[in-house]
C-alpha cells in the first residue's frame, strides 16, 4: 500500500484499514491527525465512518433475549442440587 | 467429571482480578444464596449461550454447554481465588467446555492457534477493485468515481432496526471465520471491553483489533448489499 506520491496524506484504501483503530482510540496522535485531516476533504470516507458506527449499532441492538422462565427454574434446580451435596463435594452426575 | 478439572484453574494473563463485589458474590454462593445465584443467571446464561453456540452445532447442544459450565463454576467455587475476575472465570470454563464438545461433534473449532492462522493472512476490508488504481492521475487509491459507498442516513431506524436487517446481520456473522466471530460477538454484541475479551480468548489487543476490524468489516459489507437491493 503506497500513499500519495506527494504528501503526508491518507489514500481513501488506507484510511478505511484504520477504521477500527480509529473508533477504538487505538491510532497514535500522529496517525489519527491524519486521518481525521483525511475524512474532513473526504465525503466517501466519512460516508464508510458512518456506516460502520451505523453496523455497530445495528449489532447493540441483537443482544436482546432472556433466559425463559422454565430454563431459570431449572437451572436455579442445579443450584438446589448442589447444595445438597455433602462438604468436600463430589461432582454432580452429569448425564452426557 | 472430577473435581479437578484445568479449565477451572485460572490460568493465563489475569487482565482484572475478582472485585469486591465478585468476592462478596462468592461468598453469597459459598454459603447456599440461591439469589446470588439467581443474579448470576440473570447477567450471563443467555451470553454463554450465544458464545456456545459459536463452537457446537446447535442452540439444544449449547444450552447443555451452558448448564455444563454452571456445574462447573459451582464445583469450582471452593478452588476460585479471585486472580481473574469471576465473570471472565466463567466464560473461560464456558469456552473450555464448548471446545470440547465442539471437538466430539467433530465440528472446526476455533482454538487461539487457528487465531494465528487466521492473522497471518492478509484480508483487504473492501474490495480493492472500488478504488482507483494507485497509478491514477489524480486520485490514486481513493474510491472510484461510480463504487464510492452511499450515505444510509435516509434509512428510516425502523429498518435498521427491523427482523430481516437483523436476519441480514446473524447471516453475516455466522459465517464469519471462528476468531472473527468471537471477538466480534463478545465485543460488539455482548458489549464486553476489550481487556475482558483479550483475558477470555487469550489474545493481545493488537490481534484483537485486528480481528474485529475484519469482522466489522464484513457484516458493514454484507449491510451495504442488503440496503443497496431494497
């Protein structure tokens, strides 16, 4: 991957390598002046930007299930169980 | 299964110890707080489930893996010492747990060693063919005149949010390679940090990164079909 054969600038193939890095705040000083300085005289970039922040929150956005009931109980049962056991506990008898 | 099981020691880098508040939950456990217990439930049992099912061929098979790792955490409770934190304790007998049963389904399994593998290779987040060439005259290597990406600001929220963009976004993500798939599921679905997912995976930040930028990369990619069909 070559830059810009004149200046210190980002190539737009670069910058979106550096996405990541960016919304992580993992890019050195240097690095994220760049590319920062890329995507303010870059609309396509700052377009993919978004787009990833947009992925990111469409993924938030998946973790929305609980365990049933039925499962809780049965699981709080395993707890019960263990209880039950003697000190110095043997393991339960797990079927497999 | 005896009680001297590894995957309950806690090896590896320890990114966080036990906390104040995981040492008062041990001892609520230790002494029979079926509440405690209760809560631990509540914050964890659907995540270990979806982590599971990364490694083993059904949701049915990654519940068992799931309550598996339950007894595990409970048998191990005696032995925990609070070097690790008790949630990253018990994602990584989960991830021990779902390994092997994945192995005696004969699945892949997504070892940390596949994680290099899976490193070395180079992996362009965008297909090279939508920018210009680096020869151009004068925008070498910015995105082409006609496959520049478009703005989904006009996409109403409803849509990002809706059951078939939610469909498009489990598709993608399923067929991620095993590394990419749990780092991005434990960082960008679970909401893990960083550090809590480098301590459970056994990865450094880097690779991490790494890892997730490709994984980010695709499902952006695998959106950007499905909204640019509609």
């Amino acid at each position: 991957m070559t830059s810009h054969l004149n200046t210190n600038r980002l190539t737009c193939k670069e910058a979106v390598e550096l996405v990541t890095d960016y919304l992580e705040a993992a890019l050195l000083p240097e690095m994220e002046a760049r590319f920062k300085q890329h995507l303010q005289t870059c609309p396509d970039c700052t377009i993919y930007v978004d787009q990833m922040r947009q992925t990111l929150h469409t993924l938030r956005q998946l973790n929305a299930e609980t365990t049933s009931g039925e499962a809780q109980q049965e699981l709080l049962q395993l707890f019960r169980d263990w209880q039950k056991q003697p000190p110095g506990r043997q393991s339960l008898v797990i079927t497999e | 299964m005896t009680t001297t099981e590894p995957e309950t020691q806690e090896t590896g880098p320890a990114r966080a110890s036990a906390s104040a508040n995981d040492l008062r939950l041990l001892g609520a456990l230790r002494s029979g707080d079926e509440v405690a217990f209760a809560w631990l439930l509540d914050q964890y049992h659907t995540s270990l489930v979806r982590l599971a099912m990364i490694y083993v061929s059904s949701q049915a098979v990654a519940e068992e893996v799931a309550q598996e790792t339950w007894i595990g955490v409970l048998q191990g409770l005696d032995r925990f010492e609070g070097r690790s934190s008790l949630k990253t304790w018990i994602f990584r007998i989960l991830t021990n747990r779902a390994k092997t049963r994945g192995q005696r389904e004969a699945r892949s399994v997504p070892f940390s060693d596949l994680a290099t593998a899976e490193l070395e290779a180079d992996e362009p987040s965008v297909d090279p063919s939508r920018f210009n060439p680096s020869d151009h005259p004068q925008w070498p290597e910015h995105w082409g005149s006609t496959d520049a990406p478009q703005s989904w600001d006009a996409i109403p929220e409803q849509q990002f949010l809706s059951q078939e963009t939610r469909a498009c976004v489990l598709k993608a993500i399923a067929v991620l390679p095993p590394s990419q798939r749990e780092v991005m599921t434990l960082r960008d679905i679970e909401g893990w940090s960083s550090a809590e997912v480098c301590g459970v995976l056994g990865l450094s930040e880097a690779n991490q990164r790494v890892l997730l930028h490709r994984a980010r990369s695709k499902v952006r990619q695998a959106l950007e079909t499905y909204f640019g069909e509609g």
